[in-house]
C-alpha cells in the first residue's frame, strides 16, 4: 500500500571507503548527501529499501513557515530558500511552488491560537494574514461548516513527495555521491570512541564520518550503540484522489487537510488527528513524552498493534538473529486506516469534489520527539557519528534545512543556522520539555 514514487536505480558497487556514509534515503538523508557531495566530500548513501520509501513520500508536501514553533523558523526560512535553489541547481522540477496556504476554522480558540502566533510571524518577517470569515469562506467553500476566520500564508507552498528525495538523490550522485538501496546497515563500527566504519548487510565502509538521517528507526539503530534518543513514532493515514475539480493549492481546515498534486489530484489526510501504538520503545520513553501525550491528548488515539512487536520499535527489533530488523521491515507500511471514511467526508463536505475517487492510499509512521522538534546534532561519545531525526511530522518542508545544517555539522563547517536548540543533550539533561507546535 505504499504510495506511488520515482523510483532509482543503485550504483553497482558498494564502496570499501567514503568520506561520508549516510544512513537513510529520505528527504534528510538525500539532501544531506547532495549538500556535502558539492563540496567535494565522497558520499555514500544507503538505504535498506529505496530511496524515499517512508515518511518521504508519505507526507502532505507542505513547505512552510506558518504556525511553526519558534525554534524552527530560523531552519523553515531557510529551507524554503532552498527549496528554490535545489530546483535550479539540480535541474529537476521537484513540485516546489510557493503557492501559498489557506487555513480555515470554526474554533474559537484554534482561531486564537493563529492570532497569537502573529507576533511570532512579525518576529520572524513573515508574510501571513487573518482571514475574515467572509474571506474563509470564499477561499474554502465548504458545507456543514460556518468558518469564524483562517489564515494566508502567502510566501508558503508545497513540493511533491512522489518525486523530491529521488530527484535530489539524483542531484547528490551527479556531483559524485554513491547510491545504495536494499543495504540496510547493521550498526557502526568504533575505535577509540570514533567512528571508524558502518557495517551493512553488503559489507563495511570504512569511514570517519556518518550521519543517521533513519527516520522512524533512528532511536532503535542509536540504542545499539549506548545513545538514549527519546523517539515515539505515531501512525497515519493519507489518500491520493483521481485528478479533480481544482478547489485551491493547499487547505486547511478542521476536519482535513488537502494538498493539490502536479497532475491535479489531491492529496487529503485527517488534520491534526493521529494514532499513538503503544510499544516497548514508547513505553521506555513515556515519561520523557509525557507533557506532550497531556497536551495533544485530544487530537491522539491511543492503541496496540503489529508494531508492538515489529518494526523500528517493537519486542522484534534487534536481535542477535539475521536478517536485522531493518531487513526484515524494508519498507515501513502500514496499513491505511479508515480511508474510504476520509474520502466521503471531503465529498459531503467540498460540493466542488462530490465526485472524486481514490486512486490510493497509504499508511504511515511519522516519528517524534518530546518536544516536537527535531534532533540535528553530534552525539557525545562518538566522534564523527552526527543524528538527524525525531522531525516531528515536519521533515518534508524543513528537509532541505535540516539536511543542510546536518552536513555542516558532518564537516565541521560554518552552520547555516544556530544548531543549539536541537541539540540531542536537550532531551536528556534534564531541560524542561517544551512542546511545539504541530
């Protein structure tokens, strides 16, 4: 049930040695090898399935700055810039458009939230507006619902999962970068405290330097090696409909959230609503996430599934058993859940899409940390070995910023922006949880 995506082809060879092993081929991991490909380092990517096969390209593709936490924007504003610069550079239309995004809303107090969050926009030099209810109301023409106001973020937009990790992927291998897929990595090998190889289920690169851009399994691939990484991955469903009506780029409102596609369907998903499965890793993590279960209470359902025993986080994980989990779970898959129930609440609820079908849809795992915010830092013990994850559901529209700031800490270069609050050290010392926004 995995949704639909360019697919690649992989180098030949694995090599004996790079400058750079990058683990995980999703948008993190493949702009991250693109970055540090261009500046002359030797690149290997591998990836145990193929090269956007998660979270990647299972997302809304938003691309913005609107309602962000404030410890994101200076990463947001930058990935935006980078979105452009990727498509000229790559020469690869990567569905970057700076459409603009329209939220709408019957809640009071979500409306007052938008309101509040302008002084953050003002700090930041954000181009966003409220919206009348007149004014909601003829950008989302809806039934059933009587919007109070919305939101325009103009300076917003959207890229296109299907195509943006493989294409940037492709970017990092014309500038000499090495693609390898179905090569999951076993673990590091460490001399000294330092890095000195990764071992795959193809054989061991020699190398100084890694980034772990792993997504969902980051935290179960870290806790090989003694490094605590709070991670809770929650699960979700999207569809993708038939090419349809055009109602606008990219909605928001209470009940879903729709996404307009190059070909001119739509991708829809449940707004602000998730399922948290309960499992071993979530249950050895809760305490750390538990200011967040207690603010989202009501937009989190709670159970138990397959995951408590497969996949990144469950009893199955790791063991001294082959093939690793990471094989035997190539690609995170999930079934969708309640797909069809989506699909006829946009009918009943946008007449210009009463008649939309679905074309597929999908299941997804999109991994969190405690604070909402991702984790883009080296981790001490381990010299030359640098953490990407915990994106939080934001790593679609923030990967080309992240990816660039992980490769600046990869190389030890300048960093395009201050990599202090996302340091991994902040989960663990005892700093007080602040929960982002969504």
């Amino acid at each position: 049930m995995s949704p639909s995506i360019t697919r690649i082809p992989s180098d030949e060879h694995l090599p004996s040695s790079a400058g750079v092993v990058i683990i995980g081929g999703g948008i993190v991991g493949a702009t991250a090898a693109y970055f540090l490909a261009k500046r002359g380092h030797s690149v290997a990517l591998i990836e145990k399935g193929y090269v956007g096969c998660e979270q990647s390209s299972r997302n809304w593709g938003w691309c913005r700055q609107q309602n962000r936490d404030a410890r994101e924007l200076p990463l947001s504003g930058a990935a935006m810039r980078l979105w452009g610069e990727l498509t000229a550079e790559i020469g690869t239309d990567l569905g970057f458009r700076r459409c603009g995004l329209v939220y709408a809303t019957d809640d009071p107090k979500q409306l007052a939230e938008w309101e509040a969050w302008l002084e953050t926009a003002h700090q930041f030099d954000i181009n966003t507006r409220i919206l009348s209810p007149a004014e909601a109301t003829s950008a989302i023409p809806s039934v059933g619902r009587k919007w109070l106001g919305g939101v325009h973020s103009v300076d917003d937009g959207k890229a296109e999962p299907a195509i943006a990790a493989p294409g940037i992927a492709e970017g990092a291998r014309a500038h000499g970068a090495s693609i390898h897929q179905n090569c999951a990595a076993h673990g590091l090998d460490i001399t000294h405290g330092a890095v000195t190889g990764v071992i795959t289920e193809q054989g061991v690169i020699r190398t100084n330097a890694v980034l772990c851009a792993a997504g969902a399994w980051a935290s179960a691939f870290c806790r090989r090696h003694g490094i605590r990484f709070p991670q809770a991955s929650v699960r979700q469903t999207a569809l993708r409909t038939r090419p349809a009506p055009n109602l606008g780029e990219a909605l928001y409102t209470r009940d879903c959230t729709l996404t307009r596609r190059l070909d001119g369907s739509y991708t829809v998903a449940l707004s602000g609503k998730a399922r948290l499965e309960i499992t071993p890793q979530g249950i050895r993590y809760g305490k750390e996430f538990l200011p967040m279960f207690i603010k989202r209470l009501g937009a989190m359902e709670f159970g138990i599934g397959e995951s408590f025993i497969h996949g990144p986080e469950g009893l199955a994980g790791w063991g001294s058993d082959k093939p690793s989990a990471f094989e035997r779970n190539r690609v995170l898959d999930p079934a969708p859940i309640s797909a069809a129930a989506i699909l006829e609440q946009v009918r009943k609820r946008f007449p210009a899409l009463a008649n939309i079908e679905m074309a597929e849809s999908w299941g997804g795992y999109v991994d969190c940390t405690p604070d909402a915010v991702p984790v883009i830092s080296t981790v001490e013990g381990i010299s030359g070995f640098v953490l990407a994850a915990g994106c939080s559901g934001h790593g679609f529209g923030l990967g080309p910023g992240i990816g660039h700031l992980a490769a600046d800490l990869v190389a030890n270069d300048a960093p395009c922006v201050d990599p202090g609050p996302y340091r991994l050290s902040r989960l663990l010392d005892g700093s007080k949880v602040e929960v982002g926004a969504l």
